[in-house]
C-alpha cells in the first residue's frame, strides 16, 4: 500500500478554544518527528471552534503506529473537557487525475 492520507475535525467546546489550541499546537512538533510521517498541518476554521489536522502518513501501519504513541494519548486526556465530542477523522484514497 501507497501513502494514507488523513484529515481529522476537532470541535472546541465554547471558551476553550485557546486552550485546546494551545495542545494541538504542542502535538503537531511531536507528531512530525514520528517514522512515516511525510505531513502533519494544523488549521482553525474561521469560525475560531473548529481545528483540521491534514496528515500524510507514508503507509497505514505508520498512520496506526501514530495512534499508539504516548503524546497522542497524553492529548486525547488533555483535552476530554475540552472538546465539543469525538474528533470526526476520515482516510482518503488519492486518485490518479494523470493523463494518459
């Protein structure tokens, strides 16, 4: 298997949106120093609630090693009450658009 290509949707609960931001911020220098990990983007919508992590991974096993790692599960507790529910997080398959 190819590249796994990853985005994930976390919603703040209102007020704590610098908070959370805060986390997130410190997770994606973590994050790019893992094996396999190509891109690891953090965004805030306009809105201010509502982040996006755009993520390339070289395979799956290294997008499911990323899940076990310690500073992802320090995240997911850091931020339980802060958060509006679980994180929408979606696997995409690219599509070749070359020419023949």
């Amino acid at each position: 298997m190819g590249k796994t290509y990853v985005t994930a949707t976390v919603i703040a609960k209102d007020g704590a949106e610098q908070e959370l931001e805060a986390i997130l911020v410190k997770l994606v220098e973590e994050v790019r120093k893992e094996e396999g990990c190509i891109r690891y983007d953090l965004h805030r919508s306009d809105y201010g609630n509502v982040f996006l992590f755009y993520e390339i991974w070289q395979s799956p096993a290294h997008l499911a090693a990323h899940g076990k790692t310690p500073h992802m599960a320090a995240m997911a507790e850091a931020t339980k009450d802060l958060v509006a529910g679980p994180a929408e997080v979606n696997t995409w398959e690219e599509i070749d658009v070359s020419s023949s």
